[in-house]
C-alpha cells in the first residue's frame, strides 16, 4: 500500500545542511571581527576605582560618597517640586471647570506634600503609645515579654505602674522570652529572682526559618487561611504550660478573657502569640517595630490575645539600654556606630576576641573594621564597611542568634513601685504549684549553650520608658536643642584637627584619654572618639625604627 503524503512538510533538517549553516555564521561573526579590529573599535574600560597605595583614599571616598548624597537630595527635591506643580495645575484646572455659584470667597486649598523617605519619628511614638494604653485597658491579664539575656534590662517601671494604678484586678505576668540563648544555671537564678515579685513563665517561641526554601512547604500550608502551621516547624516550650496557668484563670472568673502582651522592640512578642495559635497570625521579622496597631487573635474559646506595638524608651536612658531597647534609625552611620561601642564595652574582650575569631584590636571602631573584614563586607575600593558590620551586629544582639547572659543582682530587694501588698494581689489566681512544675519540664527541655560558650554582659537595669504623647515632644524639643548646640560647636571647631572631640568634652579630658595606656582584659580603656585609623597623630611622625611593635 501506498504511503499517504502528509499535508505539512516536515521541519526537519539533514545534518549536513545544519553544520553548512553553522560554519557560514561562524565566518561571518570572524568577518565582522576581522572589520570592527580595522575600524578601531574598541572594548570600553572600566573604571578601576582608587588604588590602594594612593594616599587620603578614604578622605576621597568620603568625599565622594557626600557628592552622591547631595546628588540624589537634590534629585528628591526636584522631584517633589514637579510634583507640587502638577497639583497645583489640577487645582486651577478644576476651580476653572466648576462654576462660581457662592459669592464668599474660599481660601485656596493647598496641595498634600508628598510624604519623604524619613519616617515622622514623633507620630509614630506618639501612635504606639496610643496603642499601649489601649491594649492595658482592654486586657484582663498582661504579659510582659522580657528578654531572658538580660531580663532586667527589659522591665519598664512606668508600665508596671500605669497596670498596677489602672485596677479592674488586672494581673501581670512575666514571660522569659529566648530561654534557648541562656545556660541552664543562670536562667535557674533569673527564675528564681523574677518570680518573688510576679508569676514567671520560661518560653521558647517556635521560630519558622524565611531564609531558606522548604519544599514541604506546601504540605504546612493551612487550606482554609493559607497560614503557616508552625505546629510542623520547630517546636515551642512552655506554651503548654501558659495555656494552662491562663486556662485556670479563665474558670475562677467563669467568662472570655483577653491577655495583653507588652515590651520592648525584639523580645518576641508576636512570635509568643504565633507559637500559642500555632500558625503565622502576627507578621514577625528582624526590624524594629513592625506591629503598629493593636491586633486581636483569638486562641482558644476563652483566650483571646492582644498583639501590642513595642515600648518607646525614654532618651535619658544608657547608651546600651538605647541600643537594645530602643527604635534605632540603621541608616545614620554615626548614631549605630556610637550605640555599637557602647554595647561592646559592657562586655568581655577576651570572649568576643574568641566568639568572632579576631585578633585583639584597641577600640570598637577597629573590632568593627576586623569583623567586617572577617565577614567579607567591603566596599568600593575594598575597603572595610564598618557601618554594615555594626548595623549587622545590632541585629545579632537583638535577634534569636548570639548567645549571652547577664547575672542576677546578688541581693534580692523590691523595685521601688512594688510592695509586698501588690505582689501578693498579682500572684492570687494562679496555680503557683503547677507552674514551678511546668517551669522545671521546659527547662529540661530547652537545648542551652553553656556558660563558656556564652559571652557575659553587665546589665544596665531597669529601662525608663514613655507612655504619654506629652513627654515624647517635650523630650525630642530637649534632643533637638542639644544636637543644635552639638552642631555649632563642631562648625566652629577647626577641620585640621587631629582628634575629635564631643560637644560636652574638654580636650584636657580627650588629651588625658589619648594617655591613657592600653589595657588587654578592658574594653574601655579607650573611648572610640579619642582614636581613628583613618586620621595620623604626633606619634606617627616621631615613630622610633629602633623598636619593634607587635
């Protein structure tokens, strides 16, 4: 039988037509070469940046660096000017359309500024203490957050005391937050301490991982939500135990309670409440103060939890206090600098030498420029980003990854808002019992680092935080006034100096310091202000070749 002809031609191509066609394009690309190496066409170079060996590199890099700022401002403010205008000319195209039926003139409407890239710091104190008051006041129990590394550097006095004076028989619990990040001995002695003012509960929240793809991902997807089932992931420890301690509180007063839950920016607040529920319900993340307004979730039938935005600490706190606890701007290289040092000299020198694996070094800003060269983080021209290792390091402190503890105050007194009145009235309701018991299980089960694995810090003590919108603008009028004196002072300061000095310090002092010989066990031996590699003292120029330094 005759084979039927087919209606399309095939595409097919014999092998020996494909490589005629190949070998055909190959001399034309050599052809084209072959003109273009004629005409002088050449290959653009790239621009090879500053050597190493020219001197004042990092003066230009500055340099350079400021001329992009002010560059991209300038672009900023164009922008938001050709902006203003096409508001402008949409108001007067729509005044001109509408007819003029009232006789009363009306004074024209001016245009919305658009909103800059800087947040408005005062609104948004001023929205999340807003939003603490009213999460006291809806909840019939308050959990405090604290971190279990330092726990009495995350106690607010002032909110203790607005639970306290706001009655309704509220109760308020302590929650140690980040167990898995402290030896056993020392959240034992911190256990111990906590609970003979409130009921003290020991917590390990369930941590989902974002950075790295699960393909079983799909498998812990909720179908009705499309929520996280953390329930799969890494466990938690002592939300067995809460549930119940809030459980019994539930049947004494036979209705629905809401338990509120408070504290300082990255103490784990939302992730307690998504360990609790078991699925992601509150948006969790590395920054500061991501929960901006009061969110109810409910966990079970008489549980319904308050999410609640961070505590804003008052500036007239420590320099470490302000570093861990506070809403810190990572953009301004100066202000994470400053914050960095402060939380380095609170530490052993020996121990971070050792956590971060680098040689010893004489200041902060040398650690930093060590670490950042450790890390790989570099800039144009390989130089050492100190400001990235810092920002980075801000984040390990405040994060679910280092390892440190700070010790219990060896004698036990009452904090000065709390007597023995209102801490038996804050214990009554609940099954003191029970909870030892639970406490005990968890810490069992939490896989802690040991006490030379993890590096010892000295706490800065209870934090003054702001509760009312007064104080915030009163307090940033005061940090207004005191940057602008700063500023003048250093306009007037001259600009070949050697050593740089602070607004408030006298240069017999920073002279003194600059004197001071170098200690191998402390930190603060010297200040960070009183030393820059980038800047060349007296001592350089009478440098002895006799000597040898190690």
């Amino acid at each position: 039988m005759k084979r039927p002809k087919l209606k399309k031609a095939s595409k097919r191509m014999t092998c020996h037509k494909r490589y005629k066609i190949q070998k055909k394009v190959r001399e034309h690309k050599r052809k084209v070469r072959k003109e273009a190496k004629k005409r002088g066409h050449k290959k653009r170079k790239t621009d090879p940046g500053i050597p190493n060996s020219a001197p004042f590199k990092e003066a230009l890099l500055r340099e350079a660096e400021q001329r992009k700022q002010q560059l991209e401002e300038l672009k900023q403010q164009q922008k938001l000017e050709r902006q203003k205008e096409r508001a402008k000319k949409k108001l007067e195209a729509q005044n001109v359309s509408t007819p003029k039926e009232e006789p009363v003139k009306k004074e024209p409407v001016k245009p919305k500024e658009q909103p800059s890239n800087k947040p408005d710091n005062k609104n948004l104190k001023g929205s999340f203490c807003r939003e603490l008051k009213k999460v006291i006041e809806e909840s019939d129990v308050v959990l405090e957050v604290l971190d279990a590394r330092d726990p009495l550097g995350c106690r607010c006095s002032q909110v203790e005391q607005l639970i306290i004076k706001s009655g309704g028989n509220k109760k308020l619990l302590l929650v140690l937050n980040k167990a898995d990040l402290v030896p056993k001995e020392n959240l034992k002695r911190w256990l111990r301490y906590l609970q003979k003012e409130f009921p003290t509960v020991v917590f390990k929240s369930s941590v989902q991982p974002k950075d790295k793809v699960n393909p079983s991902r799909k498998k812990r997807m909720d179908s009705k939500a499309g929520r996280i089932n953390l329930s799969i992931g890494r466990t938690c420890v002592g939300g067995e135990g809460l549930l119940k301690l809030l459980q019994n509180f539930c049947k004494m007063d036979n209705k629905t309670i809401h338990v509120g839950v408070i504290g300082f920016p990255s103490v784990g607040k939302s992730s307690i409440i998504n360990s609790l529920k078991k699925t992601s319900a509150c948006i969790v993340g590395p920054a500061r103060g991501i929960t901006r307004n009061m969110q109810i979730v409910s966990v079970d039938k008489h549980i319904k939890m308050l999410d609640s935005p961070c505590l804003i600490a008052s500036p007239y706190n420590t320099a470490v206090a302000l570093a861990l606890r506070s809403l810190t701007n990572t953009a301004d290289e100066k202000a994470v600098l400053e914050l960095m040092s402060a939380v380095l000299k609170h530490c052993s020198k020996k121990q971070l030498i050792l956590h971060y694996r680098i040689p010893n070094y004489r200041n902060s800003l040398e650690f930093l420029i060590l670490l950042a060269q450790k890390r790989g983080m570099h800039k144009k021209g390989n130089v050492p980003d100190s400001h990235g290792a810092a920002r980075m390091l801000l984040s390990e402190w405040t994060g679910a990854r280092l390892s440190y503890h700070c010790k219990p105050p060896p004698s036990f007194n009452f904090s000065p808002h709390l007597t023995e009145d209102i801490v038996a009235a804050m214990q009554q309701g609940f099954n003191r019992d029970q909870l030892a018991q639970d406490n005990a299980s968890s810490i069992k089960a939490i896989h802690s680092p040991s006490m030379n694995s993890s590096i010892v810090f000295e706490s800065s003590g209870l934090i003054n935080g702001i509760i009312d919108e007064n104080h915030i603008s009163e307090e940033e009028s005061e940090d207004d006034d005191d940057t602008s004196m700063g500023e003048e002072d250093s306009d007037s300061a001259d600009e070949d100096t050697e050593v740089s000095f602070k607004p408030a310090q006298k240069p017999e002092k920073a002279q003194a310091i600059l004197e001071r010989p170098h200690s191998g066990e402390q930190l603060g031996a010297q200040t960070e202000d009183s030393f820059h590699l980038d800047q060349v003292t007296e001592e350089d120029e009478a440098y002895d070749f006799n000597t040898d330094y190690v």
